[in-house]
C-alpha cells in the first residue's frame, strides 16, 4: 500500500483549544506516526502513513476540529517522513513562520460544571475546575506558546493526580495547560477590607452568598477583572450600588442563574439562549417583558443586559443561595479600567464594596465582558466586543503593505495591528478619559507586541487634534522610528466595514452616522455620506449644521442642542415650554451665544440630532452616559416596521447634499401640541432616518452610478435603523454591507485606521 510523508502547518486560535490531544488522538486513530506541536504562531504537524490514513486525518483536522479552534491557514507539503514509530506531542518551540493568534477565554464547560456538583468527583465543589475545552486563556497569557509555563498558572505545579490526567491520551485534561485542582489550583477567601480574613476555600464562597443575600456588595474578583456584585431583586442593594459607585442612571448588566430564570422576566428566542450558552458567553441585551421592570438597574430602557454564570465561583455561588439573579457591574472607578489585582482593588474599591471575594491566580490583561445584541434576522450586532470574543483577526481583503498599527479613538477605545493578509484587534480597552486608562493603553499595545512579535512601520491616529490616543500616538517615546499618519474618523469606519466585509479597494457610498469626529475641514462631523475606498474618500452629503452652545457642555446637556434646533427651526419664536428646564433669560443667553457663535462650534452629528429630539420629547434634559437620550427614544418604539416619515428637504450647495432638517422639526413639535403619542412620534423620526439615507443614497448613485453602501457609526446599533436602512436599500436595487464582527461604534476605528495605513503605497 502506497504510504506518504506530509509536514503541515496551521494557523489560526489552534492554541489553548485542545488542538494538539485531537490531533494526537486523530493520529492515533488513522494508524499514523510522527509528532504535533505548538510553535510561536500555530501548530506544527509531521505525519506518516497510509495514503488513505493521511487524507481521512486531514479531513478530519479540516471538519471535525474542536469547537473553540479556528483554522486560518492549513499549509501541507511533502516531506521524506523521520523514522518515528509512534505519533507523540512534543515540546512546544519558539519557531515563527507567520504571525501568530491569541485564544480567548472560554467559558466553563458543561462536563466540568458538572463535576464541581457531583460529590462523588475530585472536584467537588472546587472553583477552578477546567480542562482543554474551557477556562481562562488570554487573560492569563504571559507570552506564546501557549504553555503552563508562560501562562499565570506557572507557579501552581500539578500534583500526581493532575500529571496523571494530563499525560493520558484518553483523558478530557490531556495537555490541558492549566489544569488543576483543590490540592494544587488556585485557591479562593473572603476580606474584609482592609485586609481582614473572613474565610477560605468552599466556606468563603458560601459566606459569599450568605452576604449576598443579606443585601451585600461584594467585589468579586473572576476571569479577566473584579466584578460588583449584589442581589438584583434588592431595590436597597442596586441604590446603594448606585450611590456607592456614583453611577446615576448608566445600565448595570445582570447574571442570572439560568435560562428559566431569565424568562421570567425578558423576551428570549432560541438563537439568543444559544448565544447565552456558548463558550464565549456574553452579555445579551434582552428586551424586557416590561419597559418597566429593573427599572432601577435598566432605567428607561426596554431592555436588560444579561449573562449566565461563566466561571466555577459564579456557578458555586448561585448553588450555595436562592439568589435568582446578580448585578455584575465592572470593578472600578467610573470611567476607570477594570481592577485585575487584589492589592488595586481594595485601595479603590473599599469605599464601594462591603467584602472581596479574592483568589490567588494573577490576572495578567485585565478584560470586560462582551456585550451583543441578536437582531431579528438572527444576526449578531456586537456592541462591546471583549472576553470570549477577543483577541480576533480578521482576513485582509488586500496584500498589507506595511506593518500597521491603527491606534482607534479615545471614546471605546481598541487598537489593531495590520500585517501581510491579517488584521489583529485588541480586546476592549474602553473611554481613554485619565491617566489610568492612558496607562493601560500603553500597556496593552506592548502586550500585544510582545505577544504577536510585531512591531509597526507605520502607524496610524485619529486626525482629532484634541484626542488622546493622537497624542500618545505623536509623542517622542511612542515608536519614534515610524512614520505616523492622520486618518479621518469617518473614513475609518467605512473602512473598517469594508474589511470586515472583505471588500477590495473599490468605491462605495459610505454612510457613516455618529455622535461626533473631526473633519477634514477642521468641523465635527457625524452624518456623512462618504465616496471613498482605502486612499481615498470624498464627502458629498450630511446634515445642516448646527450651533452647540457651550461646545463640550452640551453633549451632557443636551437641552442646549435642543434650544438650538429649535432655534434653527422657528427663530426667536420657538415655544419655550419645549426646553422645559431653563429659565427664559437661561435660554436668552444661550439664544444669544448661538447668534453670535460664542462657544458655539458647528456640529452636524446624527447623534446629536438624537439628543435634540429627546429633549423636545421631554424625555429628559441631560445625559449621564454616551447615547442614553437616543437610547431612550428608541425604547419607545414598539415595532421595527416602518412609520411615516416626517418631511426634509434637500439641497444642493456646491456639489453637497445639504439634508434641512427643520421642517422634520417643525413637523414634530406640531405632533407634540396635537398630543401625539411619543411611540408614534418616536416611530415618525426613525423612519424619516431611515429616508434621508435612502434619498440621498439614490441622489448620489445616480451621480456616480456605486450602488455599494456601506454603513458605520454608533447610530447604526439602533436595530430599528440597521433593519429599515439595509431593507431599503437593498429593495431599490443597493447591496448593503454592515458590521457583523466587529461594533459600528468607535470599537472598530482601529481596524480602519490600519487598513488606510496598510494600504498606502
């Protein structure tokens, strides 16, 4: 019988996945000798056999591989075969043939939840249980290989009956890199702040849970972070959590115990349970049975952020109490990075937390948890993409010219490096508003280098002058050696959309809705029709601008930006009532600063045109969080059909689409005195969206004949917008191109940043 040598290669998050034991035991199976082992940036395979043995093998790594393993690149070649016996994992090596892709953390899985409740397992009761298919990966990852020893799991040495385990092929824990146990694992206790022992081990998570349910906040510390945690059924609890972290209005997520739980209270469909009980298991935004339960943890908001237990300490705690459900709020300060270290979190959180429930495992990344949402073609829109979903790499859709490196925006901030045919972003790194959140980006970024063996030739920053991230970005000690470039806010969303939807550099109409980003032509933009591709973009429509009286105070007071398209609309004249917070001489001055243009820049932000139509709704005057006023709007739709839209019109100044918007606002306020209801009115100015983009889409297909569209922006996580605006579109003849894997929000920047960079010729 014919026989053949191969010596594969394959790329991809093949490490901490249980890749090398399915190989080996794939190996084993078809009769095959030679070896398996992780390299730098794979894993290394050399085979001999049967022809038939050698081709069922590989198609068996190709369709068969474990689940959490993601194949980039499988490279074969014939090779003269050594002369072993056996099939054998060796020891990993430091090789490097391409770059190299870091695994996520995986969430507990159901055979070793499963022990930690069976009494008659080793690991009974123990926190840390896990094995090749779960568990902590990148947050504890010093450097690859992924190996125990460049793990946080180092300093804990397996006792024989782990070894055991490890070294049997059969064995769900073969070559599981951090496995452990109650005799050699990581152990959990319970402080009393400041530094106060209450308990250890099983007894520390019961007292955890008695705490909990006696109305405690306690800081838990779990994979990549400390959360907050308190009973989400304590109205006492959730206002004490409020006050405590000075967190007003802003939405608190929620763990439940399980899924009939969470039906109890929130809408749920199949294709979300399935979302809730992957291996990434994230925060789904669930629609409320009604807009107002937890109104104290989602206020105003028709839907409630959720997740399941992720961890063996979340599964033992709910097990050890009656508790139905948990806040689980990130570990900070607000607006600071996640705490990761025990020592950290008790000099900042003790003012907040009532007891910390620590374990002596090093957290190395800090990491949130992901936050998406399920839209009604069962798609996924991801909102913050972060633990379980991230480190990621995307295809190129293009050769990367340069080794790049896109350093995102200051508000969600992540960063992405850009080499050959791959785009690697970072996890969430979050609002770069102080110096600890400045210092972990820097941080972070040399994380990645280390982890990846990049380093940057060209780097690319957002043309915000007054940006963070630009500034770091442009200082002397930030990769002095590369050439830095400027990219455009707008022109990076659109082509980070373009990649992730493997388009080539091709001209598209980008439409890119907003909040704010800076413009060529030195305005804050935020409504943007776009023709570009990657070296190029042309901007040939947007909103009327207006005036923001008092600049930056007027994103968190919106009433201002409501006085001013008010103003806009009516003149003088406008009805004072609709601004129903101010005194008339408040709104004179303001009047006064916007005629004169006093501390009043032009802006032509779809999101403050949001902001504005909340306020006239009297929805509320002032904001606590970013998109908390179009938040609340959008919860008072009560379908995602379309409406009527209110009238707009359209004109044409030097070559731009000008979309006037004031007689929407007329239109609208006319609604307000007939008594309208907000649901209907609501449902009017989504739809009037959704038909600005439609006609000025058409306008400019008509001019340059692209019927390629491609939508980003923070305004397109509204679903009832990212639905109507692609079934629109594509109605009439568009092919529509939206986000997916990544967030439309700032979260993606970074990947449109190094794609612009990595492109240049």
């Amino acid at each position: 019988m014919m026989k053949k040598s191969l010596r594969i290669f394959i790329t991809g998050v093949v490490q901490g996945v249980g890749f090398r034991p399915f190989v080996y035991r794939s190996a084993k199976k078809h009769c095959l000798s030679g070896f398996v082992k992780n390299t730098v940036d794979g894993v290394l395979i050399e085979i001999k056999g049967n022809n038939s043995d050698v081709d069922n093998f590989l198609d068996e790594i190709k369709n068969s591989h474990p689940q959490g393993a993601k194949i980039r690149s499988i490279i074969a070649h014939s090779t003269p075969g050594g002369k072993a016996k056996t099939f054998k994992i060796l020891k990993s090596s430091e090789e490097l043939s391409q770059q190299p892709e870091i695994p996520p953390d995986i969430a507990i899985c159901n055979h070793c939840r499963d022990e930690i409740f069976d009494k008659k397992n080793r690991r009974y009761g123990y926190p840390f249980t896990n094995c090749v298919d779960c568990g902590p990966r990148f947050t504890i990852l010093n450097n690859l290989p992924y190996d125990r020893k460049n793990t946080s799991m180092k300093k804990f040495k397996m006792c024989p009956e782990c070894k055991k385990e490890y070294i049997l092929p059969d064995n769900r824990r073969f070559h599981a890199q951090t496995n452990c146990c109650q005799v050699c694992g990581p152990k959990v206790f319970l402080i009393c702040p400041p530094s106060k022992l209450m308990a250890k081990e099983n007894t520390a998570i019961i007292k955890t849970a008695k705490l909990l349910q006696e109305g405690k906040i306690i800081a838990i510390k779990g994979i990549g972070g400390f959360h907050l945690a308190c009973d989400a059924l304590s109205k006492a609890s959730v206002k004490s959590l409020r006050e405590r972290k000075k967190r007003e209005e802003k939405p608190f997520a929620v763990m439940a115990r399980d899924i009939q739980t969470i039906e109890e209270f929130c809408d749920i469909s199949d294709i979300e349970k399935q979302h809730l009980l992957s291996s990434a298991a994230p925060i789904l935004l669930l629609k409320k049975k009604n807009i107002f339960l937890f109104d104290d943890i989602a206020p105003h908001n028709r839907y409630l952020g959720v997740m399941l237990p992720y961890t063996g300490v979340h599964q033992l705690i709910f097990a050890n109490s009656n508790l139905k459900m948990l806040v689980m709020t990130s570990g900070n300060i607000s607006e600071e990075p996640i705490c990761t270290q025990n020592k950290e979190v008790v000099e900042k959180l003790s003012e907040i937390a009532d007891f910390f429930l620590f374990h002596d495992r090093d957290i190395i990344s800090g990491c949130d948890d992901s936050v998406i949402r399920v839209l009604p073609d069962e798609k996924v829109m991801m909102i913050r993409k972060s633990r379980g979903y991230a480190p990621d790499a995307i295809l190129s859709p293009f050769k990367i010219r340069h080794l790049a490196l896109g350093c995102g925006s200051d508000i969600k901030n992540t960063f992405c490096f850009g080499v050959d045919k791959m785009f690697y972003i970072s996890h969430h790194i979050g609002d770069l508003e102080n110096i600890s959140a400045m210092d972990l980006y820097k941080t972070s970024i040399n994380r990645y280098r280390k982890l990846l063996r990049f380093d940057p030739e060209i780097i690319a920053y957002d043309a915000h002058p007054d940006y963070f991230s630009s500034s770091i970005s442009l200082s002397d000690d930030f990769f002095p050696d590369c050439r830095k470039i400027p990219v455009y806010h707008h022109h990076a969303h659109i082509c980070s959309c373009m990649v992730e939807n493997n388009l080539k550099n091709q001209r598209v109409i980008g439409v890119a809705f907003d909040g704010t980003g800076y413009g060529n032509d030195g305005n804050l933009w935020g409504s943007e029709f776009l023709v570009c591709d990657y070296s190029y973009f042309e901007n040939l429509g947007h909103l009327r601008p207006i005036r923001l009286p008092g600049g930056e105070k007027a994103i968190k007071e919106i009433w201002r930006i409501a006085v001013a398209y008010l103003y806009d609309a009516f003149g003088k004249d406008f009805e004072k009532n609709l601004v129903r917070h101010n005194k008339p001489e408040t709104l004179d001055s303001i009047i006064k600063m916007i005629k004169k243009g006093i501390n009043s820049p032009y802006s032509r932000g779809m999101g403050r045109f949001f902001d504005a139509v909340s306020c006239i709704c009297g929805l509320r005057n002032t904001v606590s969080y970013e998109g908390q006023a179009a938040m609340e709007i959008e919860s008072l739709l009560s379908t995602t059909e379309m409406g009527k839209p209110y009238n707009f019109d359209i004109a044409d100044d030097s070559g731009i689409i000008i979309i006037d918007q004031r007689r929407t606002i007329r239109e609208l306020v006319n609604d307000l005195n007939e008594s309208l209801s907000l649901s209907m009115i609501s449902l009017r100015f989504h739809s009037t969206i959704v038909k600005m983009i439609y006609d000025v889409c058409r306008i400019i297909r008509k001019k340059t004949g692209i019927i390629e569209v491609v939508l980003s922006g923070g305004c397109f996580q509204n679903v009832f917008l990212s639905v109507n605006v692609k079934k629109l579109l594509e109605k009439n003849g568009f092919n529509v191109y939206a986000h997916n894997k990544l967030p439309s929000n700032d979260a993606c920047i970074s990947v449109g940043q190094a794609a612009i960079a990595g492109f240049l010729k």
